[in-house]
C-alpha cells in the first residue's frame, strides 16, 4: 500500500516528519506510486507538493517540483504559496473588493493594495481531511465555512490527486456553495525540470510553449488593466517554443511590472470548459518535459521572480527565477470585470475544473 514505511521510497522524505496537529487537526504525508515506481508526495497541510520523481532522458530520477522535507519548514516557508493549493481565489482582485448579488463585500488586501490568493489565512494554511483512495490517488476535502477571509457561503471543496501510469498528474477540483459566492482554484506548482539542487539552476534555458493568443496586460501592482491584448511582437508571444530567458529582462513595460513573466495568458479555447492543451515546458540539459491541460480559460505563467534562495528540500536552495509555475485559473480581477469569464458559483451549482500536468523526456 502507498504511504506506508515497508516501502522505500525514492523521494527521500519520512512520514513522520510530516506528522503533527495544528489547531486540533492531524498533517501526514502521502506517497503516490505509479508501476514505473515513480512517485508524487503530497502532505494534507495545503495540500503542497513536496516531490514528484521523474526521470530524465538517461533514467536518472530527481524531484522537479520545490516544497520542504518537513512540516515545519513547510508551515515556516518564506514562500507560503510553494507548490500549494489555492482558495477561494486565486491571483488578485483589485483593492480586496467586489460587488456580488449588488452587495459589496471587502476581503484582505494582502498584497500591497490587493488580495492575493485568498487572504491572509487561504486554503494555502488549511489541514485538509486526507482519503487515501489507493496507491495513486488521494482526496483531500475541506470545508470554508462562511464568512472565512470575508468571503461569503459556506464553501465545501475536494482536490483529488491522481497519479497515473504515463506520469500524468491529474488534478480534480470539486466545489459546492450553500450561498452565491466566488471561487478561482488553483495549484501553485513551483517546477523545477532540472532537478532541484543547491543551487536549484535557472529556468532561463527552460524552452516554453503556450497555447495562447492573447495576454492580461496588469498595472504595477498587478491587477489587470482590462484589455486583453495580443501576444503577437511582444515579449509574451510563446506560440512557438522559445527559451523563457530570451525576453525575460526585455526593456518592456509589461516585463517591468511583473518583474519578468507574472501574468495570465488567455488559453485558445474551441469550447469553454474542455479540457485542451494549455503549455510544454521542456529542459533541455535533462531533457524533462512538462505538459499542461486545462478545463481553465487562463494560465497564470510565474518565473519565480521573487524567489530568493530559500531553503527548501534535502539541502537544496531555490534562488531568483529557478521555477516556472502554471497555475491553470480564471482570470485575475474577474469578480471586478463582467466581460471575464464569471467565476460566479450559485447554489446548486458544481465548480469543477481538470487540469493535467504530463511529466515526459525528449531524447
């Protein structure tokens, strides 16, 4: 059985470094293990990635997404989004405020002006109630109740994590409201295709392609300015695979204000809600790539810019711009700007969304 200490794992990481209680509820950590015996370790406290083992071209495994090899390095992180879950909202929402039902409601500004994220205590910092279903899948539910983060409705949401065969990890997202209310989910996946090490190497050579258009163009403190603009001869266009350091420190004003790439890209879309292709990240030392699908309308692409040397699994560092995250969401701001895709939940209602990260090797 997955998870159990019989069973040596490649990752390297205890369980029991991962057990203790926090506000009366129990953290563990769990081990999902597909028949190639490659692994994702995943604890219930934000449901944070701690590893996923992957091989590269040669079939030398290593861990290629950031997280920490305890619990309390992971409730201490100078980054407490690392590789976690994200609720109710993911990204901004200008100045904490929006107008639902013709109420108006204010949640933290957590972020300079903005929320970020959730708030001050997100789904980020929650123990969530663990279901181990089997070897290669692992459910986690929580319950927000209502009121939490000054968001309204009693919020219920399960995360599965499954992990299959071909080294795909599915991540389901399930949600109910008792209540109208909001809801942008996501994962924070900081990856890192090289392997992490000490020093974690720079996603600078990292070739990235992304199936994109169009772009959210934000102000300096990173809310969207409401247009929607093309890729095309800009520092933004991925279309076509390109190195991730090519335009990074472009003399742009886009690039100025996300201090590299942080912003959400507008995900080509024949249907909304199907699941597509969404990116491909592929590294060319190891040869690791990394596929996303997403039921989502946007990608949020993050090149680590504030990262700053922390601390992280086994001895390794993550420094400036050493991971690049995919976070597969609704728009930033979109409570604020009707012409988004509304990210409204009513009573009723199911939010569901599917996103897919596809770990391979390109000889």
């Amino acid at each position: 059985m997955a998870n159990t200490e019989e069973t040596p794992n490649v990752c390297g990481l205890k369980r029991e470094d991962f057990q203790t209680t926090v506000n009366g509820k129990k953290t563990d950590l769990f081990i999902l293990r597909n028949s190639e015996g490659n692994e994702v370790a995943i604890t219930n406290y934000g449901g944070a990635l701690v590893a996923i083992m992957v091989p590269d071209r040669n079939g030398k495994r290593a861990n290629v997404i950031m997280g920490h090899d305890n619990i309390q390095d992971v409730i201490n992180s100078p980054e407490p989004y690392l590789s976690r879950l994200i609720g109710r909202f993911g990204n901004r929402i200008a100045k904490g405020e929006f107008t639902l039902h013709g109420k108006h409601y204010q949640v933290a500004c957590n972020d300079g002006p903005n929320h970020l994220h959730g708030g001050k205590r997100g789904f980020n910092v929650k123990v969530w109630s663990p279901e181990l279903m089997n070897d290669h899948t692992l459910a986690l539910n929580y319950v927000s109740p209502y009121g939490e983060e000054g968001y309204t409705g009693e919020l219920k949401v399960t995360v599965v994590y499954t992990w299959t065969d071909d080294n795909e990890l599915h991540i389901d997202y399930l949600a109910t409201t008792n209540k109208k209310t909001i809801i942008n989910l996501t994962n924070h996946g900081f990856f890192a295709l090289a392997g992490i090490a000490d020093p974690t190497p720079s996603v600078e050579n990292v070739e990235l392609q992304l199936n994109a258009d169009f772009y959210l163009p934000i102000d300096n403190t990173s809310i969207p300015t409401g247009e929607i603009r093309k890729v095309e001869g800009t520092p933004f266009d991925f279309r076509t695979p390109k190195p991730i350091g090519r335009d990074i420190n472009a003399d742009n004003e886009q690039i100025k204000n996300g201090t590299g790439f942080d912003h959400c890209y507008v995900l080509n879309k024949e249907e909304e809600g199907v699941l597509s292709f969404a990116a491909k990240a592929y590294e060319p030392v190891s040869g690791r790539t990394m596929e996303v699908y997403t039921t989502e309308p946007g990608i949020q692409l993050y090149t680590g810019n504030f990262l700053a040397g922390i601390k992280g699994t086994h001895g390794a560092t993550y420094p400036k711009r050493s991971a690049i995250c995919l976070e597969a969401q609704h728009f930033p701001d979109s409570p604020n700007r009707p012409y988004f895709p509304s990210v409204v939940l009513d009573p009723g209602e199911r939010y569901k969304q599917t996103t897919i990260y596809k770990f391979g090797v390109q000889k």
